[in-house]
C-alpha cells in the first residue's frame, strides 16, 4: 500500500491524519526534484518530525535522476538503493509471516531462548556519550551504517535501528543517543526514551550497556539507577556490559579477566548486579569471534528472562 500525502504547504492536518491510521508504516519518502536546496529540504523535514512526531533519520529522500547520495545531512537514496530496501522490508516480512505460522522451532532454535518462539530479538545499545555506541553497533551489523566518528559533541542525536541476521537470529541493533546526562533537558530525554521503545516494542529485547575499558566516570556511578527508572527494575537481569577499546587492554598485556579483577569498587559493583555479563569488543577489528561472544551472551539471557516469564 503506498500513501501519497498533500504538498507540505498546504494547511490541514492531513499528514498527521494519514499517519494516525497507519503509525508504523514500513518506509516514509520525502520525493525531491531537480535543484532541491540541502537546507530547504532538512528544514521541511524538520517540519515533518514537528507534525508527525517520527524522528527526521526516519524520512528517507528519495533522489532525481543522476543524482547520487553524498554526506547530506539527511539519508538519501537512489531509485535503485530504494528498491533494493523495499527488498529488504518485503524479505523481512515474509520472513517474520514464515515464522509465525510454520511447525515449531528446532531443538537448537528453542535452546536458544527457552521455550519462546520469536520474529526478533532487540539488542538495545545504552551508555554515555562518547564510549562507543555506535561503533559498536557497527560491529554487530558487520558493515557501517550508525555514524561514528571522533567528536567533541555528541554525534547520535536520535535513536536509530538496523536489521540483521546472526547465526539464523533475527536481530535489531538499536543505536541511542545519551539518554543519563544529567545536563539534558527532561523533555529531550523523555522523547528519547520513549521512541526507544517504540523501536523494540514488546518484542524480546536485551539491553547493552556500553562503557569505555579505560575510563570510568562519575556520570557512570549510578547509571544502574538511571535505567532503573527509565526501563523498570528488571533492567539488571536484560543487561549485558560492553566494553570499547580492547586494544587498550592489549596494549597494557591484559585480559578481560584481569581488568574485572582489578576494576573500580564502583566498576565492580555494575558488573555484579548485571550478574558479570561482560564483553570486549575491539571496534577496529574485523573478528567475528567478538560478536559471537556477544550472541551468546545475549542467548544467555532471553533464557533466563523465558524462564521468569
């Protein structure tokens, strides 16, 4: 079903309207011609985030003829990469329909997360800005699509989700922006935050607490506190603990187990309410070993949150 909206200058609630009866649409295109202005077409789809609510990185523009996507400030698309993403949603569908009405799973799937069929697992990626998130994020995927670069401010501004599949596990990654930072207004957070879970809905969702190997900062102290009140109080048992920088540990001839030993008292006390869920993940290498450890971690727990529920 495709929805074709009136132009944006006309003044009515219609856009509202439309997407009021259909809230999750699979993709929303922002049709540009010959000649747009970068800044005119950022600015209206700001206007598109005011009216609909739905974050600007949802609006996918789509381009002109001879046009090619480049470092615009918005996510843009040829024809062709357009087709080949309504691939994707359609692949995705079939997919998640296959599931929902074939025999039950194998052995080795219900091992996987107790006793609970599934269409996807969420891997939700939460933690101060500048430990990265989204670097991380990256690796699980195994190609670069959040952005990611050194920065003085914060470069994840919007939640953001990817698809992929790992060991026949569909999976969600979740990249957030800094949602703990005591200096962001309470309204930004809370936009934050619930679009977060819009993201993962009430599908099985893992949380994964993302921190630098070789830093540990005030604003981390209580952070167990802030997804408490933000998640629930069951957050601790859907925790997993990344840590970034493994090269750090290399460097200094250490393993994960010896850095866990010595840690911070406050380090330490996260890492036991989380029941000493920990990875390391070096986000400048191509192993694939890193992430496995993580699926495993993560299969660990939907077994343990199977078995609760």
């Amino acid at each position: 079903m495709f929805i074709c909206t009136p132009d944006l200058g006309t003044p009515c609630d219609d856009i509202s309207e439309f997407l009021s009866k259909n809230p999750h649409p699979d993709m929303c295109l922002f049709v540009v011609k010959k000649g747009f202005s970068t800044e005119q077409i950022w600015q209206q789809i700001h206007v598109l985030n005011e009216k609909t609510g739905k974050p600007t990185e949802e609006f996918k523009v789509v381009l002109p003829l001879g046009y090619e996507p480049k470092d615009f400030p918005f996510k843009s698309f040829t024809l062709e990469q357009l087709f080949n993403e309504l691939d994707k949603v359609i692949e995705l569908k079939q997919t998640t329909y296959t599931r929902s009405i074939s025999s039950p799973q194998s052995e080795d799937q219900l091992d996987r997360i107790g006793k609970h069929t599934y269409t996807t697992v969420n891997v939700v990626l939460l933690g101060l800005a500048g430990t990265g998130k989204s670097a991380s994020g990256n690796t699980i995927l195994g190609r670069k699509h959040f952005v990611s670069k050194p920065s003085s401010n914060p470069v994840t501004t919007e939640c953001q989700a990817e698809e992929t599949e790992i060991n026949d596990l569909h999976v969600r990654v979740i990249d957030t922006p800094d949602m703990f930072d005591d200096e962001t207004e309470p309204s930004v957070r809370d936009k934050h935050v619930k679009r977060c879970k819009e993201l993962y809905e009430s599908e099985l969702c893992v949380f994964v607490l993302v921190m630098h190997v070789s830093r540990f900062t005030d604003g981390e102290r209580d952070i167990l506190k802030k997804l408490e009140n933000t998640f629930g109080t069951k957050v601790k048992e859907q925790t997993v603990i990344l840590f970034t920088r493994g090269d750090d540990l290399e460097e200094a001839d250490m393993t994960l187990e010896d850095f866990l030993h010595s840690c911070q008292p406050g380090l330490k006390e996260i890492i036991e309410k989380c029941n000493n869920r920990c990875v390391l993940f070096e986000n400048r290498s191509s192993s694939s070993d890193q992430v496995e450890k993580l699926m495993n971690t993560v299969s660990t727990v939907l077994k343990k949150t199977a078995k609760i529920d």
